[in-house]
C-alpha cells in the first residue's frame, strides 16, 4: 500500500451500505465513534428499496432462534436477544414510519421501503456517520502497532499481517507475499535488536502498570470469547411486549494490572477515493444473493485473507426449477396460487405453492428450498385441510355419477381440476373408480412429490446460506477470533433466516452487538 499519502483516520470503518452496515453506523456513531461507511454501489440500501415487493418486510412479531439455519445454531441467540424485533419497532415509530402486520407476524411498510432507508439514513446523519458511494476498495491490510507511549522505529512497530484486493484469490496471495518479503528486507539485521526492544517494552509494561495501555489491553479482552453473553441483557431491550427484562451482571474483566499489555492495531483500506485507516473494520457486505443489485464475494475474500474458513454457500429462498414431465404442468399453471404443506428432510411450511414457467416458487417452495438439496424429493400437500379419502368416500355416496374433474373443481381453479384430471388421473363418473383408483388419488393429492432439476440460483435467491463459519467469531461481539479489530455482521456470516423479515432482524441485531465493540 502506497504510504505516501496520509490517509483518513476513522475509528470505524464499515464495508457495505446495506441494512446492517447503516444500522452499525448509526449505533456506533450515536456511541461517540467517528465511523466512515464505504460502497461500490451507487445508492445506499438497494436491497432494502426492492425488499418485500417494494414495503419491506423489515421484522417479525415472532422471532426467534428456531427460526434461523447455520451450522452454529446457538450463535445468534446472544445478538437477537439484546435487539429484538421490539427495539427495531420503537425506532420506526420513532420515525413515524407506518406498517402493518401481513400475516405470521411479518411486518410490512404501508408507504414503501425507502421510509426504512431514510430513517436509517437519517439515523446515520444525526449520529454524524459519514457515508461514501461509488467507492471500491482495492487494497486492504491490518497494521499492528507497539502499545501508546511507546517509542519504536517502523520496522519494529509496523507490521503487516494480510493485503487484499479486488483482483481475485491469486493476486491476493501475490500480494501478501510481495508485502512480507518487502517487510522482512526492510528490517535487514535489526530483526534481533527489534526483539530485543519488543521483550523489553513487554517488561516495562508489566513493570509500570501505565493506565492507558492497561485500559486498551482490558478493553480487548472484554470482547472475545465465543459465547460470551449468551442472553445478557442490553439497550433498549427492556419494557417492550414480549421481551425480557435483563439483570445486571458483574464484570468478568480479570484485575486489568494483571492484563498482559497488547499490541494496537488498524487496518489500512487504499480505496478510490484515498488510503484510510481505521482502528476497527466492520464487514457487512452480505452474500452473493442478487448479483444485480449488487452482490459480490468479497466480504468471504477478506474473511480468508485473515485466517477464517469460509463455509460452502448456496442459493437460499429460492425458486425451483423443473425439467421433467412436470414442467407442461407447472407452465400451463404459471401464475396458479395454491395452500400447501411442503415437506422436506423433517421440515414442514403451510403456505402458498405458485406454479411458474420454470417450475415451482411461492412462499413454502422459497421456505423449504433453504433446506433443500439437489436429488432430494420435496413433498407437497395440496390439500393439507382436507381428509381426501374420507371426502371421496363421501362424494361417491352422495353423488356417484360426478365426475372427477368436476368434483376437483370445487377444490382448485377450474384449469388446474382439469389438468390433473387428465394428466395425473382419468376422469370418470366418482362410481366407476376402483379402491386402488381412490387410493392412487388420495396419495397424489396429499403427497406428490416432485424432485426439483435444481434452483434458479442467486439470480433470483432472497439470501445465500453459509459463509464467514460462526465458530471464529464471538457471538457477543461479532469480532473475529483470528484478527483483532475486525467484525462480520449479516448475512455474510453463517445465519440465515426464514422468509418473513427475520433476516432484516438479524441484520439489525448482529450491527447493534458489534456497534457496542467497535
């Protein structure tokens, strides 16, 4: 990185102007933090704007853990305990922001998503956040410099542990060995010297016991620790229906004049518009869901340029496609709406399948489809209320020369009765089906089971499961356990929610727990 140029100094810096990176601006700004918000994008919040077909489905009534995938599933417990769908209500109504309840708690704005966006932009504004667009970042590295007060030359007090850049995973690790290999010339024969000047500040600082290196060094070590604060109680979570009110709890901060003295650090970002500096770094650059508002892989790439594993990610709340002998049926149906129970590996969703040209979407097709995989059959109720053999036990006692296509007409729209009736079943007066017809019947209604070609992708995904793994990252804070200073919140961790606005509350949540840190 050029150091010809001074850069900005910020004591936050956050990656992403999406929903969790303006909600972490704006807690740790309103904190006294000076926080610079950096996007490539050219508007803040694309996501939020075309969310909730244009209203934002921005919480729901009844969030909880079950309601979230990730290998970790006791992770976001902490963080969505402390901000609950009940806080991010008392902001909206703040804001005199109108909504209304759609259905299973789902939250939507009357007006339309940009009232969200403006409140969180003029959140960030009153706070004294700044935000820039349009601005890429081209480089990036963490600095670890010597404790305040300390006087070392550069090549003892600076040291690079990582570069990255928008030029893919090669040039990444040309860079970071160009930059240790420069490093390493640089200090020549002073790397004995540097040690022994590094043992002895060491020693001066567990001799002196100066104040403001052991406020720095307990400070640190207050945020780590996978798990800390499972369910602690936090700001603005207390009085709301339906919450906890939290207690109180002593400090588990060891005798700080026994804290061993830490290295400082800043992470370094050369971006379009200028170098900045920043003493700690927030990644909140979500997934790889909707490329075209602006989705890359970036956030993963700085997560294993500093020593994290990346878990596999796929599409997620996502349409599926069909390519089999179904597919006549699903696009002679397209734009049909029906309620369903879809099944699959154990999970269950009641609510609407549609039939669409490529095959099968809807809300239960989006819900099932996080826990889908390809090969896997999908089970489908289509007529979940309704006992089918006892109601063709009945139709056939009472009225034996209907038809079946009639008779299933009363049940789905007249097209779709007609469709299955000749494609699935033959239409004859109810009297002349055998007992293994009736059978055949019942069982086709009440559990057809479809094995999808596959998933229209992240073109059209609401989310992307995996990511950054949970496992090296403190759930109360949201700070990585491999490289002090530097947070992941959002969707570009491992946490996925189920459709309905429990991803916009982890979201929420995940930003207010790192904002209280950085």
């Amino acid at each position: 990185m050029d150091q010809s140029v001074t850069p900005q100094a910020w004591d936050v810096v956050v990656l992403g102007a999406g929903a969790a990176g303006l909600m972490c601006a704006l807690q740790a700004a309103g904190r006294g933090r000076r926080v610079l918000i950096l996007d490539h994008a050219n508007k803040a919040g694309k996501k939020i704007l075309m969310s909730g077909g244009g209203n934002c489905n921005f919480t729901n009534l009844y969030t909880e853990p079950a309601n979230f995938l990730s290998q970790n599933p006791h992770f976001c417990k902490s963080a969505l305990a402390r901000y609950t769908q009940w806080d991010f209500i008392a902001l909206v109504n703040k804001h005199g922001v109108k909504y209304h309840e759609k259905k299973l708690g789902q939250l939507f704005c009357d007006n339309k998503s940009v009232d969200i966006l403006n409140m969180l932009l003029k959140e960030c504004e009153a706070a004294g956040a700044r935000l820039m667009l349009n601005t890429s970042i081209e480089q990036l590295e963490r600095i670890d410099l010597p404790p305040a007060g300390i006087d070392l030359t550069e090549p003892a007090s600076v040291t690079a542990t990582g570069t990255a850049s928008a030029s893919g995973a090669e040039g990444l690790a040309a860079q970071v060995a160009s930059a240790s290999t420069a490093r390493v010339a640089a200090a020549g024969d002073t790397g004995a010297a540097i040690a022994d000047r590094n043992g002895a500040v060491e020693q001066h600082l567990r001799n002196s016991g100066d104040a403001q290196v052991q406020a720095t060094a307990g400070s640190q070590a207050e945020g780590g620790g996978e798990g800390e604060g499972e369910g602690e109680g936090g700001q603005g979570s207390q009085g709301h229906p339906g919450s906890k009110k939290k207690g109180s709890k002593k400090s588990r901060r060891k005798d700080e004049s026994m804290a061993p003295a830490k290295a400082a650090h800043a992470y370094l970002l050369q971006t379009s518009a200028g170098p900045v500096r920043a003493e700690s770094l927030v990644i909140a650059t979500g997934g790889l869901s909707i490329p075209t508002m602006g989705a890359t892989g970036f956030g993963y790439q700085v997560a294993r340029q500093f020593g994290h594993q990346v878990l596999a990610t796929r599409a997620g709340l996502v349409p599926f496609t069909i390519t089999d002998q179904l597919k006549a049926l699903c696009t002679e149906l397209s734009g049909t709406s029906v309620d369903c129970l879809v099944s699959c590996n154990g999970k269950h969703f009641r609510e609407n399948i549609l039939f669409t040209h490529r095959g099968l979407s809807g809300p239960a097709i989006l819900q099932i489809s996080s826990y889908w995989l390809p090969g896997e059959t999908v089970h489908i109720n289509l007529l979940p209320d309704l006992d089918v053999p006892q109601w063709l036990a009945q139709q056939r006692n009472d009225r034996p020369n209907a038809e079946l296509k009639t008779l299933l007409g009363e049940l789905f729209t007249k097209k779709m009765a007609t469709l299955l009736s000749e494609q699935w079943f033959v239409s004859k007066p109810i009297k002349q089906l055998t007992h293994a017809e009736m059978e055949d019947i019942a069982t086709r209604l009440t559990d057809w089971q479809v094995v999808p070609a596959g998933t229209e992708g992240y073109r059209t995904a609401e989310v992307t499961l995996g990511g950054v793994d949970t496992k090296e990252v403190s759930s109360k804070t949201m700070e990585s356990l491999k490289s002090p200073g530097l947070y992941f919140i959002g969707e570009v961790l491992d946490v996925s929610g189920h459709l309905g606005g429990f991803n916009f509350q982890w979201a929420w949540a995940s930003a207010y727990a790192a904002a209280q840190y950085v």
